[in-house]
C-alpha cells in the first residue's frame, strides 16, 4: 500500500469511529528566528552532501502573470510533497530570498508541474534567475487558477495557497488542491539525487 493508500485507509478508520475529531489538535508553535547560540554544529556542504542521498522528484511551480506583468511567474522545486487528503493538500519549500515567490504569493494561487525524465533541459531553464523563463516553453492553462500547465509533464496539481510557514531559510507553502490530472502513458520521472538529474 503507498502513502496515498495508507492515508485513505487511516481516514476511513477515523470517520469509521463515529468521532469527528478524535485527535485533538496541538496548539500552533510560536514562530521565531533560531539564535546564532541554537545552531547545530553541522557543516553546510556536509549537510547537503547528506541529504543530497535521497533522490527527490522534481516540478515546475507555476503562477499566472499579474495585471502589471508580462509573463507568468516559475520556478523549479524537488522540495515538494503531498501532506493531506482530507481536505487535499500540498506542500512545497521556498527560499525566502526567491524573487519568484513573491509574484506567486500576490496570484494567490499556483500549478505544480511534475516533471518527466526527458525534461531536465526545462528543469534548468526555470532554474535560473533575470530571464524570461517561458520563452519558447509549450503551456496552456489550469483550469482553476489559470496557472501555466506545463506541456509533457507527468502531471499537473492546480492550488490556491492555504498557508505560509517559516522555516530556516525557506518558507512552506501549503496549497489547497482544486484540480488535478494526469497525463497518458508511463513516462520516467525526473529525479534528482547526489547533485544531478537521474
């Protein structure tokens, strides 16, 4: 059973139970900046080169252009995860210093891309920053949010965004799902795994 199965078997066994909430919810964290005295004695490159084990997917986050804008806003994310099924929600991280971000966070709402293995090329232009990401890129529109719906993509996750956290140096972004779909056939994904695409 995968995490989408287990987690559709453990809301039926809630709902099953005859208790709307029968966990009760903690009280929300108080969020604040990590002192210069709080940090862990790990090493940057250290901790990248660790984490850097495990193999992550790779999307496309995208977000229509706002009214004074010429072009919609993207960017490429392997920081992303699905957190809940009831009601639908995803996650994704963001560093906080993104100057895509903040033209995602004024649409309110965005399109998460899962990339195929055949589009590392794609990956990397919506990687960089100060150019015009969608030249000569092949979209249409999500049917929710407008959102750009990346061409020859796995799939497609259209959101609005539901909440914002601070963490460390990223932001986490949760986003309520309002429609989704996937493509036809049983293409590769791309993946990204010890600094390249595999």
């Amino acid at each position: 059973m995968g995490h989408a199965g287990a987690a559709a078997a453990a809301v039926r066994y809630l709902r099953s139970t005859g208790t709307p909430s029968p966990v009760e919810a903690l009280p929300r964290p108080e969020l604040r900046c990590v002192g210069e005295d709080e940090r862990a004695p790990v090493d940057q490159a250290e901790f990248r080169r660790v984490l850097g084990s495990f193999a992550t997917g790779v999307t496309v986050i995208t977000a229509p252009a706002a009214p004074d804008e010429d072009t919609p806003a993207g960017f490429a994310c392997q920081s992303f995860s699905s957190l809940s099924l009831d009601p639908p929600l995803i996650a994704f991280m963001v560093g906080r210093t993104s100057t895509t971000w903040p033209r995602i966070a004024r649409a309110g709402a965005f399109c998460v891309n899962v990339l195929a293995a055949d589009q590392s090329a794609l990956c990397r232009t919506f990687a960089r920053s100060g150019t015009d990401k969608f030249t000569g890129v092949e979209y249409d529109t999500s049917p929710a949010s407008g959102s750009p719906r990346l061409t020859g993509t796995l799939a497609w996750i259209d959101c609005t965004i539901h909440a914002v956290h601070t963490g460390g140096d990223h932001l986490i972004v949760v986003g309520r799902v309002n429609a989704l779909g996937t493509t036809d056939g049983d293409a590769a994904p791309l993946l990204f795994h010890k600094g390249r695409f595999t």
